[in-house]
C-alpha cells in the first residue's frame, strides 16, 4: 500500500538577488515528496540549494515559483506541523535542558505540566534525565545534540527537517547520535527530510536518496535503499551494500572530477 504523503515539493524554484542586485536562482524547478514515516535525504554539492528547499518546505521562504505542501496543505508560513534541527543546537545558556527542550511547546501555548512532562519523557529516552537540571554549557557536544533533537521531536511534528545535524561532532558521537535518530524516529513513526554531505550517513539513515546539482539545484536522481534495519545505522554499516550504494552516489556527483562545487558565489546551502 503506498504511503500518504507528508511533505511536497512541486515544481519549485527560487531566486534570490545577490549583493550587487543580480538575480541568482539557488533552485530550479524541484519536485519531491516524502512518504509517511519516510526518512528521505538530500545530498549534493555546497551551494546547491538544499538548505533553501528545508526554509521552504518550514515555510521561513516562499518560493519564486511552485508550491511547498504538508500534510496536503499549502507552505504558507510557519506551522505546527514540521519542526527544524539545525547544525547548531542553538540551546539557550540562560534554560536550563529541561526548559530548553520545553520550549517549542511553551510557544505553542501548551500547559506548563503537559510540556515538562513530555519533555522528562524525551530527556530520559535520550539518557538525559539526570542533566535536566542543568545549563547547556555544562553538557558535552553530543549531550547538546540530543537536547536538541528532544526539543525538535517535543512539539510532537508530522515532519522533522533536518539540516545536517551531526556535522558539527566527532565521528564517534556521530554513530551514536545516529542511532538515537533512527530509532527515535522508527519508533515514532516520523516523516524526515535529512541534509548530509556524508554519503554513508544518507545510506545509513534513509530510504530514499536524492542527489541534487550544482546551482541552479536540481533533482538528477532518485536512489532507493534496499537495505534492512533502518532503526539500526551500525547494523547497515556493516552490510557491504553500503559501499555499492556510496560508489553509486559518489559518481553521480562526480566527487574526484572536479566537478563537485558550483561555479561562482554560494547561494542556499
């Protein structure tokens, strides 16, 4: 049975206006769509616009052209429905990790025990439950991450954005964080639109793979993990499909030749 359809691109475009006032298209008529409980993710080279089609799809940007939809709706502004992890924790000194993770409820107006209640929820699925107390510089990096995506899945989103969100760790951290990713988001059942520039990761993490090029980005191809266990990263990494599939992607672009980065200044990462 096919699944419903959480986020959607059709046919977008955007074009922004650069320092001197010319027009740069970042975008170029983008078509996507992302299944229910579906982790899909994007790869390619810098500059390529996948950050933008994330500020899309949050509705942070309209598009020039072409229409962002969740859930079957319109992208007209923000909305409850997708929530955004960024690189950066952007966990606030002055919280503590508890009312950090609580804030995107309290935004949302939800009753002061409802949130605190889901977000110890979350805090100790995360192993965090005893730092919950504590300010964010006294947690390690990875401590930070998974506060972070605490506070991403607290509004209870239909689809989670993901802008490269390990990248900013050590590799071992990383492998740990992406565990905690995949079975938080199997075990939820959630829709994710992920950013990487680590192709074992988007093998590891995925269902899909899309593979955009350089600016204007556009969708050139479409990569199907036929792998088990996504709710378990190590466990794929393991398997040496990954390797065919991660060759794959390599070629398509073209990562060796030369060709990799745009040409000219970046616009939309």
């Amino acid at each position: 049975m096919a699944r419903a359809t959480r986020l959607e691109y059709r046919n977008v475009t955007m074009r922004f206006a650069d320092a001197a006032g010319r027009g740069v298209t970042a975008v170029a008529g983008v078509s996507l769509a992302v299944g229910d409980a579906e982790v899909v993710a994007l790869i390619g080279p810098s500059g390529c616009g996948k950050s933008t089609l994330l500020n899309i799809g949050a509705g942070l940007y309209a598009p020039s052209k072409g229409t962002a939809f969740v859930d079957g709706e319109p992208v007209e502004g923000p909305n409850a429905h997708v929530a955004f992890m960024l690189q950066k924790d952007l966990l606030l000194p002055w919280r503590t990790v508890v009312e950090n993770v609580m804030l995107g409820a309290e935004i949302h107006g939800q009753p002061r025990p409802q949130r605190r209640q889901r977000a110890q929820e979350l805090l100790d699925g995360f192993g965090l439950a005893e730092f919950a107390a504590r300010f964010p510089h006294q947690l390690s990096g990875g401590m930070r991450q998974r506060a972070a995506l605490a506070r991403t899945l607290a509004v209870d989103p239909s689809v989670l954005l993901l802008d490269e969100p390990f990248s900013a760790v050590d590799a071992q951290t990383r492998m740990v964080l992406q565990g905690d990713l995949a079975r938080t988001l199997t075990r939820a059942g959630k829709t994710a639109l992920l950013i990487t520039h680590d192709l074992t990761e988007a093998v590891t993490l995925a269902d899909r793979v899309f593979v955009m090029s350089a600016r204007p980005g556009r969708i050139v191809e479409e990569m199907t993990i036929d792998l088990p266990q996504r709710n378990d990263p190590l466990a794929r990494r393991r398997d040496p499909r990954v390797n065919d599939y991660v060759a794959r992607l390599m070629d398509r672009l073209h990562i060796g030749e030369g060709a990799l980065e745009p040409h000219g200044a970046e616009c939309g990462a």
